[in-house]
C-alpha cells in the first residue's frame, strides 16, 4: 500500500506523495482522477517498481493531505493546474525529464502536461478519457450527455450547498454507477473518501466542474498564459498510450476513437475488455502490463 509520508512545497502548495521504486530509475509520476484519490494507484505502481521505475504518486489538489499554503489563492481545478502542480513537483524533486500516467482527472492533467511543457515529459499514458484539442470541453450527443448528469447537476446555483453537506454521497453515486458492479467493497471506497475530507476537495471539485459550462467561475490568474496557449496546441508530439475500459460507463468509449492524427509521436489505444471506468483498480494488470511496455 502507498504511504503519502512525503511532502514538497511548490509556491501555492504543500504536496504529500508517495515515492517508492529505486531512487536512480526512471521516474513515473501517477496522478489520480475524480472522485478518486492517489491510493488508487497502489497495485499498478507496485508491478511497476518491480519492472525498476520509480513511481511517485501525489495527491493531487484539493485531495488527502495535500493543501494550500495561502487562503486567498484561487480554488483552481483546472487541467491546466493540475498540469503545473506536476510540474511544480518535478521542480521540487530535481526531475528534468519523467513519464507521467494519469487517471481521468489525472488524464486531463497529462495530456495538458504533454501540451504545455512537451520537453519535460518523456511519455505519457492516459486512462479513461479521451484527448481534447486545444484543451476545448464540447457539448456531447444525448447518450454522452446523460451520462455527464453530475457535471450539469453541479452548474446549478443551489448545487454548491447541497454536494457541501454530503459529498461523499455524491462521489459514492459515481462509484455505484461507473463501473460494472462488484469492483470495489465499502472497506475500500471508505478508506478512499477520507481523502475528501481536504477542507478544499468540494471547492477544487466545483471549479473543475462548473468552469466548463459556466462562464462565472474563477480561474487563477497567474495561469492565463498556460489557458492561452493551451488554447493554440491542437496536436501532441509526446508518445501516448490511451486505456480504455470497453464498458466504461462515465466517459463512453466510442469518445477516444479515431484520435490518431491528433498525436505526432505515435498514439496506441487499448481497450480493456471488462473494464468501466477505473480500470486501474479494476484490471491493475492488464493497465500494468501495457503501461511498462509503453514505458520501455
């Protein structure tokens, strides 16, 4: 199991992370999704120190005991954040280059860690959602659509209150229904969900959400010129590796399809058959095994 005994300050953060493998290997940087937390990455991080990477596994904003350092930064839960508090913690470790390998929300974080700072990361692999160009949210067809629920349900104006009073209610709905059923115990989703109880788990969940649809949501300042050049990279020249879990019942399947002519460096999608939507905790082998072999 991965121990977040680790701590590195960036200018707005005190990031804990797991660090684990051997300290001169290639490093691995494992960033979790929604509403998941870095544990999540236990098992495929474990085959892949044993395979001789390092993996370093954060806990992202907003999750676990990560935290901010000053009250008035902004509550940003952007890709475009996330994509530099990874690189903020490269900074701080000494990692001129690494891989990185995210998960839904990590995913985003990748693809946009690939866009925006291509000379730092080596390869990068993405599970469950599909690259978007210019960093540009899309309204999808009516099938996708209804499946995004949660995101229209959280640009209401009463919707704030109501996740603030349960929000491991509304994470649990998402776990229930994401996956085929049988993937997870009750053990492990609450052993999971102590990581949103962070003070800043529903303020960085709202941002990431209701700034794709909403116009009045804030954005952090000091990142507008990463919002603007995100905005101008429509192609990836950084080697990827897409997994798909081929009955993922979140992001539909069919939404990373024909993606090549989109990555420069090569582009490999995998689905995984029997697999929803956390394929790295439902098929951590089959995620494992084509991970190490991307990586090498």
């Amino acid at each position: 199991m991965l121990e977040f005994q680790h701590h590195a300050k960036t200018a707005k953060l005190d990031i804990a992370y797991a660090d684990a493998g051997p300290a001169d290997a290639p490093a691995v940087i494992l960033l979790h999704g929604w509403p998941d937390a870095a544990r999540a990455w236990s098992r495929v991080a474990t085959r892949l120190n044993d395979a001789g990477f390092r993996t370093i596994v954060p806990e992202l904003r907003g999750s676990g005991a990560t935290r901010f350092l000053h009250d008035d930064t902004v509550r940003d839960g952007s890709g475009v954040a996330l994509a530099q508090d990874a690189i903020d913690l490269a900074d701080a470790l000494g990692l001129s280059t690494f891989d990185v390998v995210g998960h839904d929300w990590g995913a985003r974080a990748v693809y946009t860690t690939a866009a925006l700072f291509p000379k730092r990361v080596r390869r990068i692999a993405a599970l469950a959602l599909a690259f978007q160009p210019r960093g540009a949210f899309t309204l999808p067809g009516f099938s996708q659509a209804r499946k995004f629920w949660y995101q229209w349900f959280m640009t209401l104006d009463d919707a704030p209150s109501v996740i603030r009073a349960d929000p491991k209610g509304f994470a649990r709905i998402q776990w229930d229904t994401w996956s085929p059923p049988g993937w997870f115990d009750d053990a492990e989703f609450d052993a999971t969900a102590r990581a949103f109880d962070n003070p800043d788990w529903v303020p960085i969940t709202l941002n990431g959400y209701r700034r794709r649809w909403r116009k009045d949501e804030a954005s952090d300042a000091s990142y507008a010129a990463l919002y603007a050049r995100l905005a101008t990279i429509e192609r990836l020249g950084t080697p990827t590796l897409m997994l798909q879990g081929a009955v993922d019942l979140c992001d539909e399947a069919e939404s990373s399809e024909g993606m090549e002519g989109y990555f420069t460096g090569g582009y490999r999608r995998v689905l995984l058959e029997g697999a929803g939507h956390f394929p790295l905790r439902e098929t951590p082998d089959a995620v494992a095994d084509a991970v190490i072999a991307h990586l090498r």
